[in-house]
C-alpha cells in the first residue's frame, strides 16, 4: 500500500526539518531520567543466574545447600522448582518474537556456555551474587563446536537454501570476460550498550508489572504472557528510557522470565541485571559469517552476474538467519542473479538482530567485491558503481519510491576531493609524510513502516499529550512525537507531553529496523488532525462560547490558538475554549497501517555512500582512519540534528566492525575469552575520524505524508568495505576477513593491479 488515503502530503514547518534540541535532554543531562534498574520498589529483592561452565553437555547435579544457608538468601531456583515456564507458539509477522525460544531452566541440556543453569535470589545482590557464585553445578561435558569455519560445513538443511535470483547467474559467470571471485568473512560481534541488560518484576494480584529494557514493549508483553502462561492483559511492560540497544533489546532474553518467575513465587519485587560478560553470552550476538561473492562482468565494467553464497552460524536450538543478501538484488543492474544461503549450528548462544542485520554484513562483502573489480578492471570504482545503476528494482520488477544513489556518489566524491585520487597504490602521501588511501562504498537499508496507535488529547491548561505504546532507544523519539503534534497545532514544544514505553498506551512499532519514524508519522498527524477537528467543533457548538453560531470547517488551529480562517486577530487560545465549556480536555485517535508485509507499488529502500581516507604508517605499524564523508538519501530529516548523530554513530561503529571487534570462543570450553570491555576492542574517542554527512533533501511522499525515512542503520552499511578498500589503496594488501588486523597489513603487498 502506499501512504494512509486520508493523509496529506505535508510541507515543512518551523519544526519539522530543523535541528531541535531533544526535549528529554534536561532530564537525561541531570541524571533524572529513569531506566530500568534505577527503578527500587518497596520490599525488593535481587537475583543473581548461575550460568553453565561448559557448552554442550548434561547437568548432573546441582548443590545449592551452602548457597541457601549464606545470609540474605531466600532462595534458589533450578529446573527442579522455578515453576512452569512455557514456550511461545509459532506466529506470523512482529507479534510474538523472540530469538532463544527454550525458557530458562526448561531441561538438563547445556547448549551453549553462559547458559542459565539456577538462579538465586537475596536481599542485596552482592548477596545473590555471592550464592550464586557458591552454588556446585556438576556436568558431563562433552566436545563443543565453535568454529568459525563455515562454507562447506554441516549446514542445519541437506543444502543451500535458495534465495533471489534471475537469469542464468552460473552461466554468465562462466562466461563473462571478466571474472571475481573471493570469501569474506567476519566475525561474531557482541552488543555493548552500556546499559545492561535488566528486569525488575513486580508481580501482585494475579498481574505483573515488567520494567524492562527493551526495543518493543508490546512485542515483551506478548512473549512474557505467552511464557509465564498468563493472559496479556495481565502482563505490563514499561521502558521509559533505554541506555541504547543495537538490536540486541529488540526481543526478550531468559533473564526477563526468571525475574518473573522469581517475583510469582517469592510475591515480592525482584531486580535481575545481567553482568558485562553475560552480555556476550546469553543476550544475543551478530553471527560469524562467511560469504562467497562471484562477479562477473564485461571489459567495459558493466555487471554480468552476482552470485553471493553465504553462511552464518547459529546456535544449537534456534535458527537465526542473517539475511545478508538484503540489498544485493536492487543495488546494481545485473541480468543474472543468485543468492543462497545456510545455517551451520554451533554451541553458542542464539544471535539475534544487530544495528543493520542483513545488509550491514552483506555489504561487507559485495562492495568489497566490487572494489576489487573495480581495481582488475582499471576503472575508478565510483565510475564503475555509476555505470551499474538500475531503473528500478530488478528484483521485483518495481519503481524505487525514491532513489538517489548515483547523487550520493557524485556529491560525496565532490566533497571529498575524489578527483585528486591518484589510483596507484601507496602513492598518496599526507603533510606528514603518512601514506593515505582513499575507499569507497555504496549503502542501501530498507525503508518501511509498520502499524501504529497514537492518541492526542489538547487540555484545558493549554497543553498538548501524546502518547503511544513504543519507546525511545535514545534516538530522539521522543522529540519527534513532539514535533509532529508541533507541526499540526503550531504548538511550542515546551507545552507538549510525550508518554511512551508502555504497553498501557495505544500499540506502537518496535524500535528496529529504521522504520520508527516513518511509521508514527501518518498516525500521529491523523490524530492530532481528529483532536484539533473536536476542538473547532466545540468552539463553534458552545453556546456561550467565543465563536458561537460560527462553523467548524470555517476555522483553523494556529500557533495554539483558535481562529477563523485566516483571521489571526480573532484568535483565542485554544484553553480558553475548553475551559469556557468546562472541558477537560478533547481526544484524536489514529491508527495508520504500514507497509511491512503487505503488497506495495513501489520499493522503499534509502541509499547512500561514504568516502573513506585512512593513514598508514608502516614504520610504526599505525593505522587509523582519519577522514569520512557520507551523503545519505533517506528522504527528509524530521529532525537533522539527532539524524546527523545516528549517522556518525554508525560511521564510528563501523570503524569497530572494520579493525577491532571480535568475539572471541574458546575452543576446549566454548566461553567467549574476551568477554569484557577491557579486551573486547571498541572505538573510542581517539579512534573517531573526522566526519562530514550531507542529508539529501528529497521527500518520500509514496511512503509517509512528511516524506521522511529512517536513519538508524544506514549509516553502518558500507563503511567497512569502505575502509578496506582505503587500507589496499595504501598498502597493496587486501584483507577480506574482518577484523583488518595490523598482522594483515605487515604482510608481503599484493601485485598492484592498477
């Protein structure tokens, strides 16, 4: 479907378009916003899990008699008497989803390390930590499988599964005058929020009460009634602020029903927060991957096939698949196309969605692939991306709803000083005397929206409130809300109340995806449409009132105050109205339907492109990446200021996925060894380049009224392949397995092939 029939494309306004100060800027700045474990309620008590030593094998016995006799402990819990926990039952679509679908302590069987194996529970948590930590698990271990080897490895199907395809991809490859194929690999990449992973449970009355850190409340509620056997309306999931996310908040975790089932069986209160090295081992992770990239193409550079084969590990009770052929298919014309792909099992613990799923990996390896043709063809690798532009989708025959590709490149090569690049490698120097390279790489993500509720009330004290049941993961969701409401009833931000994060609250989406924007969009301006629509029509029915005996259709909403059309020396503000007819307050309700999963006339993806410099210095082995300049099509900017954030976010997460991050297993115990944020390497300050991003002005109107598409992961996609590309064009040496390490680049370089 394209945008909500009884939507009007909307213009700019002094709010929507302009960088705006967050409106829960105040309280995160003084330190009184409330996440989840800040959260004490009366007669609360904490919960420590005891997790599995191995990763494959059968818990013979658990002794907890030293542990239930320490003080402070009220109890401990194992398989034996946490009580019934259910799985969730096969659905369709965003309703129900959760990565591990075995509940906590469900069986004997050690999967992966980290798992939960008992649970304890005391007055303070150094207390339960302490039990914990005291409680035997005996076990009969047995050999685990954590390599990282995955092309040509037992797959979780007989073979490949096929995925998009057209043409004769086998064929025109072996045909194709010229020819690339190469693996690209990368590694298991752990989530690191700072915020840890927490419940607090309050169950009283037959009801719970979940203050959670999670990306979808609703969504939480839906499992954790499922899993607690209970009906959702008995379940509440609250999230009024997230310490971020990444996709690994997205779903519920173990942790979340144990501190349930704790809190049922103790009727009281009780805080579980996970430790840093939990975070790398029950909470998900992006999976290790390995993908096989075959291009082919003609002398003149134009593509003649695209054959990507990949396969990423998943753990040993739940298939996660990484989609990494997402953007493939509609980023560049190519008669013949086929992508297949696989699950191989291994004793980890289950991965899940991480910033950019799919296409951030993919991309990994088809623009390096693309770089690498670039440089056996002799061609400029902008010039190449140029000539392979589509008319529309070739995956499914449709017209993009808007695309600007070939601007991105055009524009940031401008800025960036492309026509300065000398294509021989090593031959760039900076005033230092540090060779440069320069890399490129396209960025795609898709662009959808999904269903919504809002509610708008205006009140007599002449303030506004909105409220829907989705969160803020710290992308500025709040102040969008706030500037939608803004745009409709030209209301100043500062007299308009955003209430988000509960499942109390009219459904909202998820925060995943990119597509929280562009989702609330039609919904909230239809609601506050709905109130304002109430409001003109008891200012006009009031007897008494300031416009008796005037019709609604001949009066507008403007600024805050009502008026006749185009009479602003009329005006009256709108509280006087409600108060006059002694009303509280007047109510607009919406629900917009998205695009996610039904038929659609056109394709929504967002595009993009970052030039990358990076310095080499190969007396001292420094490599940094000191430049980046990024031009992204994502249709209008509700709010530039924190877009630009999210993307030179991503742009600094990108350079962690391209040099530093990897998780690594051991493999005699299957544990993650560098389990914490002292040896799992992120960027830090000094790591960050300097970064340009340009926003190109070019609404959406197919896909919402304002035009507007979401940011979040686009700015991931490319930036490692970007990188890469850079590092060659310094060093001669092409490193196609993530991360690109210093040990790579003090090799032998390559033969130049320009």
């Amino acid at each position: 479907m394209e945008q909500d029939s009884n939507a009007q494309t909307a213009t700019p306004s002094k709010v929507i378009g302009v960088a705006t100060q967050r409106i829960d800027a105040p309280l995160k700045t003084t330190g009184t916003a409330v996440y989840t474990s800040d959260h004490h309620l009366p007669g609360m008590v904490y919960a420590w899990p005891v997790t599995a030593t191995i990763s494959r094998g059968t818990i013979l016995s658990v002794d907890a008699s030293e542990a239930q006799s320490m003080p402070g402990v009220l109890a401990v819990y194992t398989h034996k008497n946490i009580g019934p926990l259910y799985r969730t039952p096969p659905t369709v679509g965003f309703s129900m989803r959760q990565q591990e679908h075995r509940p906590p302590l469900e069986n004997l069987e050690v999967y992966y390390y980290g798992q939960y194996v008992a649970v304890a529970v005391a007055q303070t948590m150094e207390q339960a930590r302490a039990a914990a930590e005291a409680i035997k698990v005996t076990y009969q271990p047995e050999t685990p499988n954590v390599a990282t080897k995955l092309l040509g490895t037992p797959l979780t199907t007989p073979g490949m599964h096929p995925g998009s395809h057209r043409g004769d991809a086998a064929a025109a490859f072996a045909q194709a005058p010229v020819k690339h194929d190469a693996v690209y690999s990368s590694p298991a990449e752990t989530h690191n929020p700072i915020e840890l992973h927490a419940t607090v449970a309050d169950y009283r009355d037959g009801k719970y009460t979940l203050y959670e850190t999670s990306q979808a409340v609703v969504n939480h509620r839906d499992v954790m009634a499922a899993v607690l056997g209970v009906p959702p309306g008995n379940v509440r999931v609250i999230t009024r602020f997230l310490g971020s996310g990444f996709g690994g908040k997205l779903w519920p975790w173990p942790h979340s029903a144990l501190a349930a089932a704790c809190s049922h069986n103790l009727q009281r209160p009780v805080k579980l927060v996970i430790s840093r090295s939990m975070m790398f081992e029950s909470v998900g992770h992006r999976p290790a991957i390995e993908q096989q990239i075959q291009l082919g193409a003609e002398t003149n550079g134009k593509l003649t096939a695209i054959v990507q084969n990949y396969v990423n590990h998943t753990s040993m009770i739940d298939d996660y698949a990484e989609g990494c052929g997402e953007a493939t298919p509609l980023l560049y014309s190519c008669a013949n196309l086929k992508i297949t792909s696989g699950l191989a099992r291994r004793n980890v613990g289950t991965p899940t969605a991480m910033r950019g799923p799919g296409a951030v990996p993919g991309l990994w390896a088809l623009e390096s692939a693309m770089d690498e043709l670039a440089w056996q063809l002799k061609m400029d690798p902008v010039q190449l991306r140029l000539l392979n532009e589509p008319a529309v989708d070739e995956s499914n025959g449709k017209p993009f709803s808007s695309r600007h590709l070939k601007e991105c490149l055009t524009v940031g090569a401008e800025k960036f000083g492309w026509s300065q690049r000398k294509p021989a490698i090593g031959s760039m120097k900076n005033a230092q005397g540090a060779t440069l390279g320069w890399g490129v790489a396209a960025c795609s993500w898709g662009a959808m929206r999904s269903d919504a509720e809002t509610m708008v009330e205006l009140l007599a004290n002449g303030r506004a409130r909105v409220t829907c049941g989705t969160q803020d993961i710290g992308g500025g969701t709040y102040t969008i809300f706030a500037q939608l409401v803004s745009h409709e009833t030209g209301l100043p931000l500062n007299k308009i109340d955003v209430a988000l994060g509960d499942t109390k609250l009219p459904p909202g989406p998820v925060s995943g995806g990119s597509w929280t924007t562009a989702t609330v969009i039609p919904a909230v301006l239809q609601a506050t449409q709905n109130a304002v629509r109430s409001l003109l029509m008891l200012a006009a029915s009031s007897p008494d009132g300031y416009f008796a005996g005037s019709h609604a259709a001949d009066m507008e909403m403007s600024d805050g105050f009502v008026q006749p059309k185009g009479q602003p020396a009329k005006r009256v503000a709108f509280g006087e109205i409600l108060g006059r007819a002694n009303v509280k307050a007047v109510f607009g309700n919406a629900k917009s339907e998205g695009t996610l999963g039904r038929e659609t006339k056109y394709s929504f993806h967002s595009f993009g492109a970052h030039f990358v410099e990076i310095t080499w210095q190969p007396e001292i082995a420094r490599l940094r990446v000191s430049r980046v300049v990024t031009v992204i099509d994502a249709g209008r900017m509700i709010n530039p200021r924190p877009a630009r954030n999210q993307i030179e976010g991503a742009i600094v997460m990108g350079v962690g996925m391209a040099m530093l991050e990897d998780t690594q297993y051991d493999p005699r115990s299957g544990a993650p060894i560098n389990a914490n944020l002292a040896d799992y390497l992120l960027p830090v300050n000094a790591d960050c380049p300097k970064i340009d991003v340009t926003f190109l002005d070019y609404p959406d109107y197919h896909l919402d009224a304002l035009g507007a598409r979401g940011v979040g992961e686009i700015g991931l996609a490319g930036v490692a392949p970007a990188i890469a590309g850079a590092v060659y064009h310094a060093t001669g040496i092409r490193v196609r397995s993530l991360p690109i390490r210093i040990e790579d680049l003090l090799a032998a370089p390559q033969t130049a092939s320009a």
